[in-house]
C-alpha cells in the first residue's frame, strides 16, 4: 500500500473514524503523570506537548494491577470466574523506543505458556507508531538499535512533515485502518524528502550515546566485582521506580484477597530493586543492595541476551530521566572496567 | 501482533489459562513433624484424575484461594496412580494456611512445571540418594519411581539425615527401605536424644563413612543449602564427577512458567530451566545466588 499522508487538523477527525470500532489509547496528561489512556473523543493537544510519556504505553497490555480471577465459595466448592476485556483497541502515537519494548515482553508473554490476560489484550491491540522529533537529555535509543522515525513493531508508522504527517502502513491491521479511512491522499515524493530532514534534525538533538560493544563479557567479566557493584549501587534508594517505568519490564506479583466468602487474586507490578522481591522464608538471595542493582543492570544487557541475543533495553531514557537520585545506566555501562583491567588487577593480586 | 516464533506449551490448562487453577480435594494428611505435613489430593474433575501424568522432580502451584499460592515438588511418585502428594513446611502465609486445612477440603492446584530427574540417563546405573530433611520430598518421588523398576538399575543407596529425631519425614517410607534387603539405607541425625538407636552426624559426614562408589554411578541430592553446599565436595572426593550429581534448587516462585522473573540464576530461571541441575550446571552458573 501506498504511502499516505493526514492532515494534522484532521487527526481527530481520522481518531473519530477508527473509534467506531476500536477503543483508541493516546498520549495523556489526564493521570498525574503523562501515561497512555483512553481518548475522549476531542482532545489532540497531546501533539504540541508529547515527547514521551513518563509511563509507558506497557501499561495498556500489562496493567499495573489487574484482577486475574475471583472467587466464591459455595456449599461445593469455590466457584472461579475470570474476565479479561478483549476489545479492539489502538495504542495512537507510541514511539519506536516503546514499540521495541512491547516486542521484547511480547516475546517473554507469548513463549512456552502463554499468559492468557496479556495475550488476550495484545492480540487485540493495534499499535500506530510517531515518529520521534524531539528527543530528550537522556534518550539513546539510536545505540540501542532502535530508529527515530521507522519501527518494525508497529502496525503504521506516522511521521511528521510539518503541517501533515505521512503515514505508512506494515500489517494487514494497519492497512485495513487506513482503508476505512477514505479521502487520504497519496504521500508525493516532496513529503518524504521533508519527513526525511525532519528525521535527520531529530537525529542531531540526540546528545547521548551508549557503546554496547562487549557489554555482556565486561558485566561477565566484573560479575563477581563486589566492590564495584557497591560502588555503583550506592546512591540507589531501591525505590523501583526504573523498573515500573521501563518498557521492557515485565516482572509481576501475584496476590489474593478475600472478604468473608468472596475473594480475588490479582497481579501487580513488581520490580528486582525490592527486597521482598526474591525473599524466601529461611534466605534471600537478593538481600544486598548492590546484587539487586547488579540484577538489573545484567539482566538488561547480559541475562536477557544470552537468552534472546537483544539487549532488553531500548535507550528511552526513563529510568535516568527519573530516577530520584539520578542513577545513570550509561554512566555504569560506560564506566565497566575494561577486561584487562580485571586481569592486571586479578594477576596483580596473585604476584 | 508481532510475536516472534511463540512455542506454545498447552499442558492440563483450565479453560485456555495458565494461571486459573484446577480444583484439587485433600483425601487425608499425614502429621510428619510438628511443622511438616504431606498431603494427599486427587482432582475434582474425572478427567484430570484420568489423565493427569507427570515425571519426578516437577513441581506444582497449590493454593489457598484467597490466601495465595506457593511451590511445592509432587513428592509422591509418577509410576503410582492414586492420590498426588505434596510435603507441606509451615513457613510463610501460604503454609500456614495449608495447614489449616482439614481432609476434604478444597485447595487450587497448577502444574505440573520445570524439568525433571534425568531417569533415561539413569538406568543400569547405582543411585546414591543423599536428602536432609524436608528434602527427601522430591527424592521420594524419583525412590518410588526407581523401586517400582527396581531391575532396571543397580545397587541403590539412601543416606537420609534430619536434625533430630522428630524432624524425620516419611517415617513410614523409611522403615520399607531399611527393611528392604535390595537396597541400603542409612538414617542419621545431626543429635542424638535418649531414644535414637542410629547413626549420629552430618548428612556429609555419614556419606564420607558410607562411600559409596562412584564409578557407574549417579548422585542426587536435596536437603538444605548448608548439606548441599558441603556435600558436593564430599561427593568430589569420592570421585563423582559434576555431571554424575544432580540436585534439585528452590527460589521464590510466583508464576511457576517463567515469567514472573523472581527465580533467575544468571540468565536461567529455576521454574522454567530447572529445578533439576546437575553439579557441572550449577559450576557453569555465572552467579552465586543460589
């Protein structure tokens, strides 16, 4: 299918269109923070303001509470119902960074057993990337292999040109939306070409970069560095908040409740940085700051791609953006000790 | 939806959902200690009863609805139908709510998951069981699983310890194998009070007494982590190489399938890659949170 192209005076007019028969879930400041939920129907101010919002759009397919079943007891037995909403929905105006995100928990959701909620959410969920133009401080995504203005985790792909945006459509979902769609016009040659210097000027606000090359075997490496990790994890005040942000976090709890006969069990977000986390009635693993500020980092950038071969991060920049006490991933890749480092020091030891 | 490649595992699910449990009912409790019980359960639904099947060394999530699940290994043994059995020690809100049950009553059940004792690699060989305490659980499942193919394996060894003498579980299993003369079992307690007639010691202690041979042979072994971590060494030096002992590891557990996150070790996760490891895994883990 051709690429189309929207005015952006008419976004709520093409929102109206695709509301008919989806739920449509865009940017918003209705919440205490910027986070995705439902549109009302009329507002597209989230164009002038959006640059990211701080919780991402995860939240849309996994809540960050939700009940999973609820229960009744009766004279045989208890009696368990389960509700999950399946209806159609379109996450409007994801970035690339996030859209990655969703990939990555896609994966871990869907493999081996497949989490019923999740699932039944996710499979009924289009999303509609936008082109990031303004990237922020603390955005790297580029280093994270992860594009501004292109994503292949998106059902269309919207980017901006100035007064339009030019839309591009890689699933049957997403061309099907721009069919119902009528009057688009055909994007000319003219709006790539300025899509393509939008691109390019978003490009050079990036400011920060990460160099991943031999992150694994470095982290590998100085593993066992205890006092590294002391030293990297002194400032950190365990409060999770890196984790409930991040788009590829994906770890949950899960507890039940009950009032006289009628209960319910739910998941909610949990997060390494917790104590309480791993904690085992006779031991905890984890009990240490520093092992669970290791947890994290390794998990991201050597756990998860022994087991996918992807880095599960994708440079959006949020746990630095805000962390209270601004913690810096990039600063602790950047700053492993090098390899032989580890060896001068370890021989250096030994003689 | 893009989903890269999904395997799909779809074993006894309840209505399409991994997490919904099937409804168990308790068919009697056995008193162990005074903070251990086993528990006998069979389904609620016939079906299930039917073909339920699972290998020894898997796990279950049972739970109390309303009060919350929590993991236990199926200690009774695969080639056995009837009841499943799990060993409960009262420990946490889950336990202690399990404990209150009475026969009869209903409980939730999820499983089974992880990998299992590597039996096939078993066979023709001489199998040393080495357990402490609340640890023979999982190795009673494998015992019975072997006893019941007795002929299909050479000698067998069981060396079982508890910290006392009241801290004994399957007191009742341990008679039939001290009486059975096709297989040699020791039981020890770490002290000794005015009634224990047998062997005084460390789990470790006594297998080094014991030793039994190596060469055409496999160790499993459970208990604590204080008894595992001092008889791989003891093991070692009997000659055992890594890959001829396996173990099976406990972590916190949530969701059972690999998604919760909670029991990684390194990059392998404890519901999903284990519970069984052998020795030589354990040493290539790349951390030492286990």
């Amino acid at each position: 299918m051709a690429v189309k192209k929207i005015n952006k005076k008419n976004i709520a007019k093409v929102l109206a269109v695709w509301r008919r028969e989806y739920n449509i879930i865009v940017p918003s400041m209705a919440t205490d923070v910027p986070a995705f939920s439902e549109w009302d129907g009329e507002d597209i101010s989230f164009l002038d303001w959006y640059r990211n919002t701080a919780v991402p759009p995860k939240s849309v397919v996994l809540p960050p509470m939700e009940k999973m079943m609820s229960f009744r007891k009766e004279k045989d037995g208890y009696k368990t119902e389960v509700s999950v909403n399946e209806d159609k929905q379109i996450i409007f105006g994801i970035r690339p960074c996030d859209a990655k995100g969703l990939a990555i928990i896609d994966d871990v959701f869907t493999n081996g057993y497949e989490d019923y909620y999740y699932a039944s959410r996710r499979r009924n969920t289009l999303l509609i990337g936008l082109g990031c133009t303004n990237p922020q401080e603390s955005c790297f995504c580029t280093s994270m292999d992860v594009d501004l203005a292109t994503s292949k985790d998106v059902d269309i792909m919207f980017n901006d040109t100035g007064s339009e945006f030019i839309a591009e459509a890689f699933t049957a979902g997403g061309e099907y939306l721009l069919k119902i769609t009528t009057g688009l016009k055909n994007a000319t040659g003219t709006d790539m070409k300025t899509a393509k210097s939008v691109e390019l000027e978003a490009k050079n606000k990036l400011t920060r970069a990460l160099d991943t090359r031999g992150v694994s075997k470095k982290l590998q490496a100085c593993f066992n560095n205890e006092d590294f990790w002391k030293q990297v994890a002194a400032k950190c005040v365990s409060c999770g908040i890196c984790t409930f942000l991040c788009p590829t976090c994906f770890c949950f709890d899960i507890n039940d409740e009950m009032v006289r006969k009628q209960g319910a069990r739910y998941r909610e977000w949990d997060s390494c940085s917790f104590r309480l986390y791993t904690r085992m009635p006779m031991e905890n693993p984890r009990e240490e700051k520093w092992r669970r500020v290791r947890q994290r980092v390794c998990h991201k950038f050597e756990f998860y791609p022994m087991n996918v071969d992807i880095f599960a991060c994708t440079g959006c920049g949020r746990c630095i953006r805000l962390c209270p006490v601004n913690w810096d991933i990039t600063r602790v890749i950047a700053g492993l000790p090098r390899q032989s480092d580890v060896k001068e020091k370890a021989s250096a030891l030994k003689g | 939806m893009i989903i890269a490649n999904p395997k799909k595992e779809k074993k006894y699910l309840n209505r399409d959902n991994v997490y919904l449990p099937h409804m168990v009912l308790i068919d009697k409790i056995i008193e162990e200690t005074p903070s251990v019980r086993t528990i006998h359960f069979h389904f609620k639904d016939d079906q299930m009863n039917r073909d339920f099947t699972f290998e020894a060394g898997q796990f279950a999530e049972l739970s109390v609805p309303g009060t919350g699940e929590a993991t236990f290994c199926i200690s009774s043994s695969p080639t056995r139908k009837g009841p499943l059995e799990c060993c409960i020690n009262r420990v946490g809100l889950v336990t202690n709510a399990l404990h209150r049950l009475g026969v009869g009553a209903e409980m939730g059940f999820r499983g089974p998951y992880g990998n299992h004792f590597p039996l096939e690699s078993m066979r023709g060989k001489n199998i040393v069981f080495v357990g402490g305490g609340i640890g023979l659980a999982p190795l009673r499942s494998l015992i019975w699983n072997i006893l019941d193919e007795r002929d299909k394996y050479g000698k067998i060894y069981i060396i079982y310890g508890a910290r006392s003498a009241g801290d004994l579980c399957f007191k009742y299993d341990l008679d039939t194998w001290q009486q059975d003369k096709t297989i040699s079992t020791v039981i020890a307690v770490d002290k000794a009070d005015g009634n224990w007639t047998g062997k005084e010691g460390f789990v470790s202690a006594v297998l080094k007494e014991e030793s039994p041979r190596a060469d055409n042979a496999i160790a499993v072994l459970c208990g604590p982590p204080i008894m595992i971590r001092n008889t791989f060494p003891v093991l070692e030096e009997l000659g055992f190489s890594p890959e001829q002992i396996f173990t099976t590891l406990e972590k916190k557990m949530k969701c059972g399938i690999g998604k919760c996150g909670r029991c990684n070790i390194g990059n392998l996760y404890v519901c999903r890659d284990g519970p069984v490891f052998s020795y030589a895994q354990i040493k290539s883990f790349i951390s030492d949170e286990y």
